[in-house]
C-alpha cells in the first residue's frame, strides 16, 4: 500500500489505467476472487507459496499469458546439498512448473533467477 500512490500514476502515465486493475491484500484471498482470463502474473511474495500461487492462476491465465517469477534460483541456494524449506519450496515450484505439459518455462539466471512461464 505504500507506493499505491506511485503506482497509480505511472499507470495513469501509460495512457493504460482503462486496462489495468490493482488489488490490493493478500494474493491467496484475491485471486479466487478473479473471474475474468488474466494476461499477465508477476509473482514475487511468500516464496513457501510460490506453488499455491501458481496453482491458482494457471486455469484463469489465457492462453500465451505469461507469468514472471521472481527468486527462482534463490541467491544460488537451490544447488545446494542441504536445502533449507523456503529453498526446497522453490525447488518444488521449479520442479512442478518444469513438469506441467500446459507451459513452457524459462529460468533466466539474472540475480537470483527470473522464471517465465507460458501458457500453451
């Protein structure tokens, strides 16, 4: 909330603000909460729930939607031997995404990893 302000005029900047819908609060209570096709998803929250994320967005983004991922390769942590949970919770959602036949992924190994995902 606190750069709500900035956020809204860059938006309104863009000439886009008609497009554009901002929410607010907690990602696991608003996204059941949208009913239309989504475009684009950028994830970038509680990286224990990278997963259920995904797992609520994937049936509502449109087909070639995308979704950027933020932190996929955690600082490095995800070769390590003895991962930690947060690290071991990204490397399930790395795991699961890389398994789902309906996308295609792409880990970009920019700073700690940038993942984008493509719906079929």
């Amino acid at each position: 909330r606190e750069f709500e302000h900035l956020i809204q005029q860059h938006i309104l900047q863009s000439g886009l603000s008609h497009k554009v819908e901002l929410r607010f609060g907690s990602a696991i209570e608003e996204l059941p909460k949208i009913r239309e096709s989504i475009d684009m998803v950028f994830i970038d929250a509680r990286k224990r729930e990278y997963l259920r994320y995904y797992r609520l967005i994937i049936n509502q983004l449109r087909p070639g939607g995308i979704i950027i991922v933020d932190n996929t390769l955690w600082k490095g942590k995800v070769v390590e031997e003895h991962p930690d949970p947060t690290t071991e919770a990204i490397l399930q959602f790395n795991t699961y995404v890389k398994a789902d036949k309906n996308v295609s992924q792409l880990i970009l190994p920019y700073r700690d990893g940038i993942s984008i995902i493509r719906k079929h």
